[in-house]
C-alpha cells in the first residue's frame, strides 16, 4: 500500500501513526528530540533562577506580574492541550473532519495565547523592565521567550499541516505528522506549566 | 595520620631525587621545589598520586609489552586462536583493585581539600591579610589592616600564614605562586569573590615569581608578579617606609612636574594619585618593569614610549611626551625609593 | 535504472550536494572534518613555532590568543566530530544491517548545517579576525571583546550544533529501529554500541550548549546581562553550562575511539572481544558518569570543599569502567594471533597512549593538587594525550581499517607505517614535556615566556616533536592522494574482518544489502564464516527496495542559517531575516511537496546479485 493513500476504515491500523518503519522513526525521533528540549528548557531554568532576584532599580517580578492575566494565558493553553486529545481521539478513529475541527480550536487558543503574551511583554516594557534593564529582565524575557517561539512555531506547523491535508483523508504519511504535533504541543503546555510555577508564582511569592 | 605523613616525606625525598635527576626547573616557579606549607602539601598530594599511578602504569606497560611479544602471528601459522568470551574472575579483579587504589587515593583528597579551604575564609584582625585584584594585566595588592596599596610587587614576612581575598575589576584571572601555592581565580562582581590562604616559608630575601593562570586578553603571558619574602623585621619596616614614601621621595624635580601633569590621574605615588592603574609608590626598588621586563632605565623608558609594543592589549595610553620629558620621568621614577 | 515513481539520477557534483545516501555523507563529513583537520593542524604548527624560543615575537598578543582558540574550536567542533560522524554514517548502519539511516534527509541536512557552520567560523581570519577568547570563551573575556571574532564564534558554532544535535537523533533511532533480524542489542559491535551512547550523550549535552550560544549571542548582539556583574549578572553561569556540556563532550569524543579500537584489535587479533558484555556496560557507564564531572574543571573557580570533593570523586570513578576497557583489550589480544597492519599499529599505539592520558587524568581529579595543574601545561598535556594519543591514533586506525569499505581502495601499508611512527613519536616528542612544563610553573595559553625560568629545553623539544606530528599528516595526505589516483584494488574483506559491514561486495550497493542478512551471533560474519559458508543468509527474499529521493532542500536550508548568521554577527537584521525567511521556506516546501522515494526493482537487484555486485 502507498503511505500517501488515503485510509478506509476497513484497513485502518490501530495505531497508525506507527503502522510504517517511517512513522515509527518519527515517532522515537521525536520523542528523543524532546528529550533534547527538556535539556534546553532545563538550562533556561537554572540561568532564570539564577538571575531572577537580580533586577537592580527596576520592578521585581512580585511587582510586575498579575497573576488573572497569567492564569487566563494558562488556561487557554491548558484548554488547547485537551482539544488537541480529542484531534488525535479522532485520528485514531480515521475521523478527518472531526480532527481538523480540533485541531482548528487548538490553533485559535493557541493564538489567543500569544496574543495574550505579547499584550503582558508590552506591558512590561512600559513599566521598565526591559529585555536591556536588568540580569533579570535578560533571563525573563529569554526564557519565556523561548517558550513563546515555540508556541508560534506549533502555530506555523500547524497551519501548514491543516492546509497541505484539507482535502485529504488520513494517511500513512500524515498520521504521524498529526500526532507529533499533538505530541510536541502537549510538551509546549508541560513547560508552560513550570514557567508558571517557577516564574509567575514562585515570583509573587518570593 | 602522622605516620601517613612521614610515609609522604620519605616518597617526596625519593621522588625529589629522581626528578632532580630530570630538572624541576625554576626554585622560585617550579611547583616541584615547593617552598611553603601549602605547596608542600600540594606536592605531596601529587607524590602520592602519582605513586598510585605509576604503580598502575607499570602493571599495564609489563603486560602489554608481554602480549606483545609473545602472541604475535607466525608465519604459516593457520590455525584459529581460541575464541574467549571473557573471565568473570579476571574481570572482578580489574574492577575491585581499582576501587582500592582510589580510595585510597580519594581519603587524602577530601581531606586536603577540606583543608585549604577551611581556613579560606577572611582573616581575623590579627592575621596577616591581603586583597588582590586582577586587572587587563596587572595586579593591585591591598594589605588593609596596614592601610597600604601596592602593585606588582607583593611584599610578605617568612613564616606566616597570609589571607587572601580575591577578585577582578575586569575579566577573569588566576592568581598563581608556584612555589607557595596553587591558584585560585579572581571573579568579577562581588558575588563570586573568592579566598584563598598560603604559608610563606622559611626562607628569607627571595623573590618567588607569580602567575595568571586564567586567559585574560592579549597580554595573559605577561602578566607575572613577584612575592618578595623578608624577615619578619624588614617587612615592619618596608610597611614603615612605604607609608611614609610620598611623592617628593625623588629628587628629579622636571620628571616630578612631568609625572604630575601626565601620569598621577591614573598612578599613585604615596597618598596621591588615581588609581585605574598600578601604584608607583617605591617604583625604584621594583624587581621589574611592567611587570616583565629588566628594570633599568631603558626598558623604563621603551616602556613609556610605547606602552602597546610591550604590553599589547594592555589600558596604559601612549602619551604625547618629548625625549627629553621621557627621560626625565623615568629618571624620577627610578629614584622613587623606599626609605 | 528505471522507477515508477519520480526519481532524478543525478551526477557529479549536484550528486554531491543532493546526496541522502549515509555512504556518500559519510565521505563528504570526512572530506570536510578532514580539511578542518589539517587547517587546526597548521594552528597548531603556528603556535609551537612562537613557543619554540623564550620572548618570540612571531605571533603575539591577540593574534595567538586567536590561533589557540581556533586551534581547539575547529579539533574539536570542526574536525573530530565530523570525522567521528563521518565513520558512524559509513559504518554504522552496515554493521546493523540496514539499508540507510533512520532520516537520509536530517542526516544531509546535519551534515550541511556543520558545513556551513565551520565554514563560516573560518571566514573570521578574513573578516576582522578570528575569535580570542579560547574555545572554551569564558564570560566576560568573551563578552567585552570588541570586535567580531566571539560573534562568529557563537554563531558558526550554534548553527554547526544544530547539525551535531541532529545527527545524533538519527543515529539514536537507526540503532534502535533498524537493526537487521537477529541483531539484538547484545550483538551490536562495539564501534556501534559506541556510536549509540555518544549519540545519546550528543542528545542531552548539545542543547545545554545551545542555551550557552544563546545567551552569550543576546549578551554580544542584544546587549543582555547575563554575564554582566554590575547589571547583576554572574559570570559563572557561563561556566557552569559551558562544562555542563564540555564534559560529556569529552566522552562524545572518545567513546567512538573506543569503539574503532575494540573493532580494530579484535580483527586483527583474530579473537572475539574479552568481556563484551562488561565493554558494553563500561561504556554506557562511561556515558552515565560523563554527566556528573563537569566541575572538575572549575576547581579553582571557588564552589567551596565539598562540591570539589563531590565531583573529585565522581571524577576518579570514571577511572573504574575505564579501566576495565584497557584490561579487555589486553586480554583480547591474549592468546591471539596480532597481525601488525597500519590500522592495527595506531590500536596498538592508542592503548598505553591513552591510559597515560588517563592517569594523568586522575591525578588531576585531586582537587588541592588541582589547584598547582589546573590552567597549568599539565592539562595541556593531559587532554592531548587524551585526544590526541586516544581520539586521533583511534580516528588513524579507523581511517586505515574502513578505507577499502569506504573508497574501495587500501591505503599503502610501507606508507601508513612511516605515517604512524611519524605521529607517534612526535607525538609524545610533543607533548610529554608539557607534563613538565606545567608542574615547572608554565601557564597555558600564554603567547611567550620569559628565558631564565628553565622553561626554554622542554619548549623546544615540544615544537620538534609538533613539526615531527606535522610530517606524519602529509605521509597520511601522500598515501591518500597516492591511492585515490589508483585504480580500485580491493576484496570485499581484506582484513578478515568478523562484522557484517565485510559481507558486501565491493563497492557497496547504494542499498546496501540485497536481502537483509540474519544475524546469528555476536560478530555475524564471523559466525557465518566458522558455522556456514562464508555469506550471510538473508532474513528475506529478493524483492522490491525502497529509497530515499536526493534533495537540494538540506544545502539550501543551511545556506539560509549560514546568511542569516552574517546577519545576526553584522547586527543587519534584513540579511539575518531573509536568512532566516530562506530556512522557513525550505521548512515550508519540504513539508508541502510529497517525496515518498522510488522503489529499486526486484529484477534489478536480481541482475546485481548474479553480477556480484549486491
């Protein structure tokens, strides 16, 4: 059979995501990678705490951070981890509009959640704490922003995944580019979840 | 313990001897020829070892060269060698006598290393107590208790056991003295300033060569110092002289008012001067100039001509002096003696 | 050769640049890592000239500072590890029985992204000179230094390890999924079983790296503080993820060394290797352990006592599965039959070689007596042996012993003898009196010394043994250039090689196997050859293979980072945007268009095997 077939439910695999040699690269491939982001995300942590006290003349982090705005972003994310479970619910079960629903909902929050960042860096800004300002503000900014460039990156990826596949069924070969999406966002929301610990509550509680 | 130590005696008088044999190089660099406690012990730690390492050394070497020899193919020897899988009891033994040898190796480790840094810590009032700060490539040397600030040169009585507190105004560096200690590096920022103790030894009227031993720029090889150790009487009266020192210590009255419009913003002399570079009070009496080269006239005066050539990368400008004011300044500087 | 799907059989040099086949990027990785090789090589000649004579001025200041960090960046980034991948791309899935790498078009990309990268941190010495501040560039030397050379440091080095990172992914997965029938972990040969551990190592090492250049990029282009302590930043930091990778990297380093070694000395000894079981275990504890020393560079940085003593311990551990690895070879050897080829006199070289380096290497684990070597030319000495005496006799004999199985040739044996006595007695001409020359008071990286400190004999006796190291490279470079200009003059197996990558004809198919062998037994060919008849059996029969299309995409996307990198070191962000807007793209049409490869016909692979060619 040719990996670029679209699947009927007749020879659908249980997983197929890992029905080719390919797919089951993929799939280890990616999870070794993210073992790899761990690593990094790991080292942006230890640089922020640090630094993270030393923000000299300007705000500290329990100064600037409204925790409302930040759990709102939390759980807009912690939303669009759930949807796209359900996306990869319906892969499994060779439902391709159902997917792209999902995954649909999980770029919007996404992008909401972006959206929110952005609005809370510019903020920041305005009240002094600057990428420049401070050993804290370099390592704020870096590693949130790291975390936010890879929040628009799953938006790119998925756009053009939705887009190259619209019209196409479940295949072979688009199966485990869906799941390693779904796979790679659920690790973006994980690391989301220690910035949240580790920046935003640890910052308001000293 | 004692015995222990005594046991390390009678290795470094063995191994002093076969290494004299080989050259241990420079009695005021060498770390081979230590001259105070710290370097001793150092030594020591080094002999031990080193013996441990030897010994494995050699057991490997022997059987290499055995195998060697004797299992090498012959000619029209076809048959096939035994084909081995291994040999648990062989294997069990080069695992467990390694892990012998390094506890025994590790026991003296941890507790040199407890050691040296136990007493690391800033000196109590009667202590002799230095400050060293690294610059792009010279060293500052504050003994606060005696409220004086040398440079280059740091002056020290015999027996005693001198704190340290380091740190950098520029980059990293390392402060080395061979001969009485192994180094420690000068962080900036004061975070991460760090302390460090040596025992200056027995010997009196020696001059022991000091080191960077962190890369720091263009002039990280030039960037020696010399530890002067004296008797414990000439030191009180070297710090007498030094306090006293001012800048009319010289008798070369052109080459003061030279200094004085050109070099004291950064240089001081006695109490006045900046100090963004090294102080000069007693230059005359220095071992070097800049740090490096014979102290004479000439080289005082190449020096100041084009501090660049010398030193590269180093923060003294090139200022705009005749000859003459040239000749003068060094011949004021020479003559900025101790009394 | 016909297929159904589209398929564009190119050559010369757009074959080159749009290869996916791991043989072909093998060759290209040693090409490239090769010539690196030689340019570290002439940094080093440089500096030994200037250290020849106490108060040489031939190469001061700045300009040495800048040989001797690009000496060790380019050994190191730009050199030994696209040599190391080189040998693991043209060996490993050989020895595995597989038709290619897990992913043929990361590995080119990989491949290309070190490329670009390494080559645009040699433009350096063109564009304002070359980076200064070591290649370890300790913040803040790193971060004042005013003009571009830290810049293409940073960022020839991020884009180089990007490729690094994703070469050791695929390897992780080939190994992994793609071991032929019957090739159980446990029957890995060890080069292969090295290859995996320091692919792993790469895995989790390189991205500590990564944050590294990050950080000192935004502290030299966006003026952040990191490092900066009157902006509360703490140079340390710098150190610390430094050495958080500079370890492990050690090991990333010499684990395939020893892999090649245990390759070479159990062929050539005509016996299985000693206690494979416990060399694999060694090693992966090797790897383990890797990850827990990297203080021990930092001894003299002030952590306090019991950080020193923690890591001076975990450091002479490491000494243990070491060991064990130096008495298994020995005892490989034992009862042998040693035939002394050129591959096999670089393995004989390495072993007594290396366990120098590693005593010395205990030695300096003792944190108070670290305080004299550290920085000193004992360390110098130290990591040559190590590297040089471990890392490059083991890359020589690896070099030898593959040579016919990579460019279907065998080097000169009269040749690779002068090649290896040359090095090795320069070698140790080289670099034993630096163990004297550190504990006498010499500092390393310092441009000259002064006469009158009894420094000058072990000097000059180093720069001879340097110049003796140089001409056993150019009897190396003869003896290639003397072989490629002959026709090729091999047997499948010339060394009675016992693993499965002499089981194919010469030269290798681009499928590598015709049917994937069954392997049944540690060294499969081996077995076949004491229990069969010679060949592996094949585990399948003859049918359609499946490979993998070329692609330009991988050369164009590391073009991209390669501009985009002028552009971040300029402070141009139109330059750095469209380099990056190239990546993007590449990304964007790499995922759009459909490539499902093409299929090799059964007929055809029938026609090659009653050829002999498969």
């Amino acid at each position: 059979m040719n990996a670029g077939e679209r699947l009927t439910d007749a020879n659908f695999p249980a997983h197929p995501e890992k029905a080719t040699l390919e797919g089951k690269n993929k799939f280890l491939g990616f999870w070794l990678f993210l073992g790899g982001e761990t690593v990094l995300f790991a080292t942006l942590f230890g640089t922020y705490l640090g630094l993270r006290n030393m923000h000299l003349d300007g705000p500290s982090g329990e100064e600037l951070f409204s925790l409302p705005l930040v759990f709102l972003a939390t759980m807009l994310l912690l939303t669009s981890s759930l949807t796209s479970v359900y996306a990869v619910l319906s892969l499994k079960q060779n439902k391709v509009r159902s997917l792209q629903g999902w995954f649909l909902v999980t770029l919007l929050l996404g992008l909401g959640f972006l959206g929110l960042e952005i609005y809370e860096f510019i903020h920041y800004v305005h009240e002094g704490h600057t990428f420049t300002s401070s050993a804290f503000g370099s390592a704020f900014y870096t590693l949130v922003g790291f975390h936010g460039a890879h929040v628009l990156f799953g938006i790119l990826w998925i756009t053009t995944l939705l887009a190259r596949n619209w019209n196409r069924g479940i295949t072979l070969s688009n199966a485990p580019k869906y799941y390693l999406f779904a796979l790679y966002w659920h690790f973006v929301d994980v690391v989301w979840v220690f910035i949240f610990t580790v920046v935003y509550l640890m910052g308001k509680v000293g | 313990m004692k015995k222990w130590l005594q046991k390390g005696r009678f290795l470094s008088l063995f191994a002093m001897l076969a290494l004299l044999l080989m050259g241990c190089g420079d009695p005021t660099l060498s770390t081979l020829i230590p001259q105070g406690e710290v370097a001793d012990k150092q030594f020591q730690l080094m002999l031990i070892s080193i013996s441990i390492m030897i010994l494995v050394l050699v057991v490997v070497f022997v059987l290499y060269a055995f195998v060697l020899l004797k299992f090498r193919k012959k000619k029209g020897d076809e048959s096939t060698p035994k084909q081995v899988e291994g040999n648990h009891m062989l294997e069990l033994l080069w695992t467990v006598i390694p892990i012998l040898l390094l506890i025994i190796l590790a026991v003296p480790t941890v507790m040199r290393t407890f050691e040296f840094s136990a007493d690391a810590k800033p000196a109590s009032k009667n202590e002799l107590s230095i400050k060293v700060t690294g610059h792009q490539y010279w060293w500052e040397f504050e003994y606060p208790k005696e409220e004086l600030i040398t440079s280059q040169e740091l002056v020290l009585p015999a027996d005693t056991k001198v704190h340290v507190e380091l740190s950098s105004a520029d980059v990293i560096h390392s402060f080395w003295i061979p001969s009485l200690a192994g180094k420690t590096d000068t962080n900036p920022g004061d975070k991460n300033k760090n302390y460090m103790w040596f025992d200056t030894g027995s010997k009196t009227d020696v001059v022991y060569k000091g080191k960077c031993a962190e890369l720091c720029g263009a002039s990280h090889a030039l960037m020696d110092f010399k530890v002067r150790v004296v008797s414990k009487e000439d030191y009180k009266n070297w710090v007498a002289g030094y306090k006293a020192a001012d800048d009319k210590s010289s008798a070369n009255a052109d080459g003061q008012q030279v200094f004085e419009k050109n070099c004291l913003s950064c240089h001081a002399v006695g109490q006045n001067g900046g100090n963004t570079g090294p102080s000069l009070t007693g230059f005359g009496d220095k071992d070097r100039v800049a740090g490096i080269l014979e102290h004479d006239k000439e080289n005082l005066k190449k020096w100041i001509k084009d501090p660049q050539e010398v030193k590269p990368g180093n923060n003294m400008p090139k200022v705009n002096l005749s000859d003459e004011e040239i000749d003068a300044v060094s011949d004021y500087l020479l003559g900025l003696k101790l009394k | 050769m016909a297929t159904h799907e589209s398929h564009k059989k190119r050559s010369g040099l757009m074959d080159w640049l749009t290869t996916v086949d791991h043989k072909k990027i093998g060759i290209l990785y040693l090409l490239a890592g090769g010539f690196f090789f030689l340019i570290g090589g002439l940094e080093a000649v440089l500096m030994r000239i200037q250290l020849m004579e106490p108060d040489s001025k031939i190469f001061t200041g700045e300009l040495y500072n800048q040989l001797l960090t690009m000496h060790g960046t380019t050994m190191i980034f730009l050199a030994a590890m696209p040599i190391i991948f080189g040998f693991m791309n043209a060996i490993v899935p050989l020895q595995l029985g597989a038709r290619d790498v897990a992913f043929p078009y990361v590995n080119a990309v990989g491949f290309w992204l070190f490329f670009f990268g390494g080559v645009l941190l040699n433009l350096s010495w063109f564009l304002g000179g070359a980076p200064e501040a070591g290649w370890t560039a300790y913040a803040p030397l790193s971060t004042v230094a005013e003009d571009t050379g830290v810049d293409f440091y940073v960022l020839g080095l991020q884009i180089a390890g990007a490729g690094t990172l994703a070469g050791g992914i695929n390897f992780l997965v080939t190994i992994i999924n793609m071991r032929a029938p019957g090739m159980t972990f446990m029957r890995m040969p060890l080069f292969t079983w090295a290859s995996f551990v320091t692919s792993g190592l790469i895995l989790f090492a390189f991205p500590a790296l990564t944050v590294g250049f990050f950080l000192l990029m935004f502290e030299r282009v966006f003026d952040a503080n990191f490092f900066n302590p009157d902006m509360g930043g703490n140079i340390l930091i710098w150190e610390h993820i430094f050495w958080i990778f500079g370890h492990p990297e050690v090991y990333i380093l010499i684990l395939p060394a020893f892999g090649i070694i245990s390759e070479v000395i159990s062929t050539f000894s005509n016996k299985r290797l000693f206690g494979y079981s416990a060399m694999v275990f060694a090693t992966v504890l090797i790897g383990f352990l890797g990850f827990m020393v990297w203080v021990h560079h930092m001894f003299t940085v002030g952590l306090g006592p019991v950080a020193n003593s923690i890591f001076a311990v975990a450091t002479m551990a490491i000494a243990i599965p070491t060991g064990v690895k130096i008495f298994n070879w020995i005892f490989t050897m034992w009862g042998g039959q040693i035939r002394f080829s050129t591959a096999m006199l670089f393995a004989v070289g390495f072993v007594p070689t290396f366990v120098m380096g590693g005593v010395t290497g205990v030695m300096l684990s003792v944190p108070a007596a670290d305080y004299q070597y550290h920085d000193s030319y004992f360390v110098v000495a130290h990591f040559h042996y190590v590297i040089v005496g471990g890392l490059i006799l083991g890359l020589f004999s690896g070099l030898y012993y593959w040579y016919p199985r990579m460019f279907n040739r065998v080097l000169n044996e009269t040749l690779g003898k002068w090649n290896f006595w040359l090095f090795f007695i320069g070698f140790h001409l080289t670099f034993f009196p630096q163990h004297w020359l550190g504990l006498m008071g010499m500092p390393r990286r310092v441009y000259t010394y002064m006469s009158g400190q009894d420094l000058d004999g072990a000097n000059f006796v180093s720069t001879i043994g340097a110049i003796l190291m140089g001409a056993g490279t150019i009897v190396l470079l003869i003896n290639i250039i003397i072989s490629a200009s002959s026709k090729y003059a091999t047997t499948k197996d010339p060394w009675d090689g016992r693993t499965l990558e002499w089981a194919m004809p010469v030269p290798t198919p681009e499928y590598n196997f015709a049917q994937t062998p069954l392997v049944r037994g540690l060294d499969a060919l081996y077995v076949e050859k004491t229990a069969g008849n010679g060949d592996m059996t094949p585990a399948e029969p003859v049918g359609e293979i499946h490979m993998p299309n070329g692609s330009i995409l991988p050369f164009i996307l590391s073009l991209g980072m390669f501009i985009s990198g002028f552009g971040f070191i300029y402070s141009n962000w139109y330059v750095a945007g469209a380099g990056l807007g190239l990546v993007l793209i590449t990304m964007f049409l790499r995922s759009i268009i459909d490539d499902h490869g093409y299929h090799i016909h059964k007929e055809e692979v029938e026609a090659d095997i009653k050829g002999g060619r498969a």
